[in-house]
C-alpha cells in the first residue's frame, strides 16, 4: 500500500453509452480504471441509481456527445 495518497478533484461525472444495446452509464472518474489480466476496466453506475457500481470494460463504451 503507498503511504501517499492521490490529490481528490472534483469531477463532474462523464456519460458513456454501449453502442450495442445503447444503455447509458455514468461515470464519476474517468481516469480511475482498473487492470485485470491485461482488460482495462472502468467503474460506471446507471444515472438513476448510483449507489450500485458495476466494472465495465473501458473498450465497450463510448463517450456521450449529449450531456445529461
């Protein structure tokens, strides 16, 4: 564990869709990823309930061009 600790900013969070199936996902830090086995992932949650966090593959989503 490193004894220092990262600077906290404020974001605002960024929305990102699926292009697949077009969910809309949140995301409150779009640097902060995670890396397992080589995949890069992000922690995003839907806009109408953001006490539950998923990771989602970074890849998979698109940035939104609209805002919210």
């Amino acid at each position: 564990m490193s004894k220092y600790k990262k600077p906290t900013v404020n974001l605002k969070p960024v929305m990102l869709v699926n292009p697949l199936n077009s969910d809309v996902w949140m995301c409150s830090d779009y640097s902060n990823t995670k890396d397992i086995d080589g995949v890069v992932y992000l922690t995003v949650y839907r806009p109408e309930n953001s006490n539950r966090t998923f990771l989602m593959r970074k890849d998979a989503l698109k940035l939104s061009s609209k805002g919210f």
